[in-house]
C-alpha cells in the first residue's frame, strides 16, 4: 500500500460525471418543499422512500474500478476536475485495491468520504504533543490535510478511514440506492453501519431526531444527516 515516491505536485483528474455538492435544507418546511419537488417530478403523490445516513464530516472523494482493481482517486476539486491522490488513498486500509466477491461492472465508480475517526485524532494529537509537534485542529482539516501530503509515506502514518456513500457509474448495481449500497458493502466497501431505509418526511423527521441523540457518541464528527 506504501511504494509511490514523494510528489512534488498533484496531477489533475477530469471525473466522468461531476461531484456535485450537496443543497441543505435546515427546517420541516424546507424539507417538506423539497419533498414536494419530488413529488412534482414524478408526477406522483405516493410517500416517497429514502435512504438516511449521517453526513461526515471529511473529504469526498472517487474512486475509479476497472476490472476490480482500483485505478486512481481523486478529489472533488472544483466538481469537474481533482486531485490525483491515487497514492496516498492507496495507504489507508478501508480502501479496496481489489475487489471481493464476483459480479461487479467492468468500470465502476465509487463516491464517499474520508474521514479521520475521533479516537484517530485524539491519539495522533496527543503522540504530536508529546513530541513537541503542532496537533491537528479538528478531524476534518486533519483527514484534507493528510490526503494532501505530497509524500504518502506521510499520509500512511494518520489514521484515515472510509465509508462509501455512492456511485457514478450503474452498471451492474441494483435499482434502489440501499440495496446499491449493501452491493457495494458486499465487494468490500464500508458501508455505514447507521443508514436506514425510511418511509416519507416522518420517516425523514424521526430519523433525524435519532441521529441527534445518537451524534455524540459516535466514533466521527458528522455535520447533518
């Protein structure tokens, strides 16, 4: 997993298909507009079925399959391009090189995040104290900052993880994006362990106050849901 050189600047990427950011809704009125869209969209007044999981607070990344053998990774950058960091992903553990099982697409594309578990950080803090170091600020500038190291040397010594949260590419994946993910899950990708098929807004709602009790004691900081 450690054998590239040091870098002296990362290449550029052009995704497929854009990483797109994500919209916020931050009310029950919000939400239930966006609801509506939906609604309008397809034509429909059925109560809609969506997949809930909480939203990391990291970095997100693709990461490109052929054949089953991972190809590179990059950044989000600016949506359209990235950053190769191929290397450096290659060193953290949670990350396939190969995928398990058998049935997977010829080209897959996998999106998710990295992030930096809180038992990670508050270790690495303390060893970077001890030796007089600079600590990190908080997990999520502590995962950018540690893929971004030009030497994955470097970036192999900080505790990164991942959990896959999509694709951009469907060959090959059911129709329904849980069981998309339990797909994923089954060739070897982290799948997070609280997402949760929901029924509609209420599903929507309970889901939410749930992931508000449950957020401290997760082992990750989480900025939504």
């Amino acid at each position: 997993r450690v054998g590239s050189r040091p870098l002296t600047a990362f290449e550029q990427i052009q995704h497929q298909k854009p990483m797109l950011s994500l919209d916020n809704v931050f009310s029950d009125d919000e939400l239930l507009a966006f609801n509506q869209r939906l609604q309008d969209r397809l034509n429909s007044e059925d109560i809609i079925e969506f997949v809930a999981e909480p939203k990391l607070d990291g970095l997100a990344i693709s990461l490109r399959y052929e054949k089953g053998v991972l190809i590179y990774a990059a950044t989000r950058g600016d949506g359209e391009r990235g950053e190769d960091v191929t290397a450096n992903v290659r060193t953290i553990r949670a990350v396939p090189l190969k995928l398990l099982g058998e049935g997977w697409p010829p080209l897959l594309e996998v999106r998710g995040e990295i992030y930096m578990p809180r038992t990670g950080f508050d270790a690495f803090n303390r060893e970077a104290i001890e030796k007089g170091e600079k600590p990190l600020v908080n997990p999520r500038n502590g995962a950018a900052g540690s893929l971004r190291q030009l030497d994955p040397q470097l970036t192999a010594k900080r505790p990164l993880a991942f959990f896959a949260y999509g694709t951009a590419t469907r060959d090959g994946l059911p129709d329904t994006q849980f069981d998309a993910l339990l797909r994923l899950r089954d060739w070897g990708f982290p799948v997070n362990a609280e997402i949760r098929r929901v029924e509609g807004l209420s599903g929507c709602l309970d889901y939410h106050k749930r992931m508000e009790g449950l957020r401290p004691g997760l082992g990750y900081d989480i900025d939504g849901v």
